[in-house]
C-alpha cells in the first residue's frame, strides 16, 4: 500500500475511534445528568456518596459504581427462552446504537498540508438516511428480545414497541423531507455546511430557522424512537411489562446502554439538522483562520473568566453545606481548586502567547477544529439534557393517545409542512 493510502486507513480508524469513544463518554454523561436532573425536579439531593480515594465528582463516581456491580451480577438464563434470540437482542441493540453517530460531522473539514479531512467517521452520501435506516433496525432487537424471551409480558412489549416505532418513522422522515428541499442535500456534512449563512445578515441559517415546524416533528419523533417518556410505553417501568424484563446482568446493563448512547445519537443529528452542528454563530472556519490569535486570546479569557466562576461557586455552594465541605477539603476540595487552578494558569499562558506567538497554517485550522468540536460537544449536551428533563417531567401517554399524536396529528402535520415549504420554494424561485 502506499503512504497515502496508510495515512487514509489510519485517519479512517482514528475517527471512528473518537466517534466510538465520544458516544461511550456521553453514556457516562447522561446517566450522571440523568440521576442528577431526577433530584433536582424532584427536590433531591442525588447521588452524592459513592468515592473513590474521597473523590465523589458530585456523584460521577457512581457510575463506575454500577458498572462493577453489573458486571458482577448473576447472569441468570430463564430455562424456557429461545437462547440465540435471547442473547444477540441486547448485542444488536449496543452495536446499532454504535453505529449511530458515524455518519454525524464534528468540525469542518482539516486542511493541513494539501491534505483534507473530513471530520466525520464515515463520509456517505446519503447521509442521514443512513440514521433512519438504523433507526428501522433497532426495532428488531426489542422483538427479538420479546420473542426470545418466550414471556407473554416481553412480547406484548415488543409488539407495543413495533406499532410506536413504525408510527413514528413515517412522521420522522417527513420531517426531514422539508430540509433537503431548502439545502438541497441528504449529505449531512452538506447540510451542517449549508447552515453557515446570515439570514438578512444577522440570524443564522440553521435549520430550526427556516423549518421551526419540522424540527418540532423531528424531535417529537425522536422522543419516540427513544423509547422515553411520555413514550416509553414498551418499558413500561410503573407495568410488570418490558421487553428486557427477563435479562440480568450485563446483558440488562447493554439495553440502557444502547438507551443512553441512542440519546446522544439523537442529540447530535438534531444538533447537525437544525442547530448548525459545529456552526459557531457568526464565526466561520475562515473568519478563525483568519484572525486565530484574536479568537485564542477570546477564549482563553472567557475559559479563565468560566474557571474563575466555577471556583466561587464551589466554595459558596460548600461552605453553605458544612458536613460537605468537611469531606470536600479533605481530599476532593484541593484536587478540584487545584485542577481549576492549573486550567487557570493554562488560561493565563494562552493569553499571554496569543500576544507573542502568531499562529502559523496549521495551527489556525486546528485551533478551528478544536473550536468547532467543542461547539458541537456542547450542543450535543444540552439537548442530552433536555431530552433528560423531559423524561422527568411529562407524563406517560396511554397507547390510544400515542398512536391518535401519530398518526392523527404529527403526519398531518409533516404534510402540510411539505406543502407549505414547496409552496415558499416556488415563489422564491418565482
């Protein structure tokens, strides 16, 4: 093989490891916001005890908690199941959750060198019908795991789970029609490209913009794929019912994995369709090319100004709490003051250097790479979030409500949406 076929093999390999290993750290991610999210609505403290060598991390640490716990759990085979079905249901369900998010940019292309990187796992044409086409799959792991389980309950689950998932793929990929007819492409490396624009010069072009209404269907849509309240009918977590109600163990543990990475998934595409995905507001790839150390020294005085805050908080929050500050400053207190500390002084020196060191080529594209990352990151975040807060704030839905949202009032919707969007095309281009 020649070198530039190494160097593609081996940039291949290394995004789809960070691809990999970002939707992993997200699972952590949502499990802690999703416990921590739960005690705040419901006016709880939360997970606050499990440490390790006194580090608590507000309650971080409990996740590694439970993966130890699960991992050495009994994994009980209930002696009636159909045992290849049984076990590659929650195999099927993490693998396509992995998959999920390969096809989703998180930077603009890297330029370095004549050499340019699509910063995205997989480049597909298709784009994300690639994610609904996942998405259509999925559905067969929760009926393998209802069928396989040979149980009246986790079968009557699973078929819950068919109707509601192909209810709500009709509505989803309406919803998406109206985008590519104003950006022209299903590419979503395109799409995220296309979404740099000013409307009237001030307003970014995302697609929450210009299609308000199909970014509501697609969200709505999206909660119910997910299997989340108020539509987590084939869970049914207050019904002796579920399609994982016969699993222990690891294999109990891989359902709400797939969950948790299905909620990134989820987040980054809606983060990608509609949100401008790593789109930083009134800043393009060339604008921080071009003026790189003006925007490094930005940075590093709004990150110094963040890590300056967090440390006030911290203090304030501890010392109005005496018991738990009394274990903060034994340990945890000097470890985090002493990380901010060191952010703090990393703040200052980039600060500094923005002043003496004028950014050459490459370090101003990925000075742009890294900002544009972090931007999706932190969209992706924040729709995590509320996708969590969600879960703790609406009710469940009975099976006639959902199945009459479906069908009676999201798909007549979507249609008239299409209407609406071609009918602005037209006379636009009229």
């Amino acid at each position: 093989m020649m070198n530039s076929d190494w160097m593609f093999l081996g940039t291949t390999t290394a995004r789809a490891v960070f691809m990999w290993g970002l939707t992993l750290v997200f699972i952590l991610i949502n499990i802690f916001l999703e416990r921590k999210i739960c005690a705040f609505v419901q006016d709880r403290v939360g997970p606050n005890r499990a440490h390790i060598c006194g580090v608590r991390l507000f309650g971080f640490i409990l996740n590694f908690a439970d993966a130890v716990k699960l991992i050495f759990k009994e994994d009980i085979l209930p002696p009636f199941v159909n045992k290849a079905y049984y076990i590659a249901a929650p195999a099927v369900i993490m693998t396509i959750a992995l998959m999920g998010a390969a096809v989703v940019p998180f930077a603009d292309d890297l330029t370095v060198g004549g050499f340019t990187l699509p910063m995205q796992a997989l480049n597909l044409n298709v784009g994300f019908l690639y994610i609904l086409a996942l998405t259509s799959l999925s559905v067969y792991s929760l009926v393998l795991a209802g069928w396989g389980s040979n149980s009246k309950y986790p079968l009557l689950s699973a078929m819950r789970s068919s109707a509601q998932m192909i209810s709500y793929e009709i509505s989803m990929g309406l919803s998406l029609v109206g985008l590519v007819m104003v950006f022209g492409s299903v590419d979503l490396g395109q799409i995220v490209k296309a979404q740099g624009g000013l409307i009237a010069g001030v307003v970014p072009r995302w697609g929450i913009v210009v299609q308000p209404l199909g970014a509501l269907l697609f969200a709505v849509a999206s909660l119910a794929e997910l299997n989340r309240t108020p539509f987590d009918l084939p869970e049914g977590e207050s019904e002796i019912i579920g399609f994982h109600v016969e699993y222990s163990s690891m294999k109990f543990a891989l359902f709400f994995m797939a969950e948790y990475a299905n909620i990134f998934v989820a987040s980054a595409v809606f983060a990608a369709l509609f949100l401008g995905g790593w789109q930083i507001p009134w800043l393009t790839t060339a604008a921080i090319k071009e003026h790189a150390a003006p925007v490094f020294r930005t940075v590093s005085i709004v990150a110094l100004a963040a890590m300056m805050a967090v440390a006030a908080l911290l203090v304030r929050f501890y010392r109005k709490r005496p018991y738990q500050w009394k274990d903060l400053r034994r340990i945890e207190g000097p470890v985090l003051l002493s990380a901010l500390g060191l952010g703090a002084l990393l703040a200052v020196a980039g600060i500094v250097a923005s002043y003496v060191i004028t950014p050459g080529p490459i370090m101003a594209a990925l000075l742009a790479c890294g900002l544009q990352m972090a931007a999706f990151c932190g969209k992706s975040f924040f729709l995590c979030a509320f996708v969590i807060l969600v879960r703790w704030t609406l009710p469940r839905l009975r099976y006639d409500q959902l199945m009459a949202l479906g069908w009676k009032i999201m798909l007549p919707l979507g249609l008239a949406n299409l209407l609406v969007t071609g009918l602005v095309l037209l006379l636009k281009k009229g």
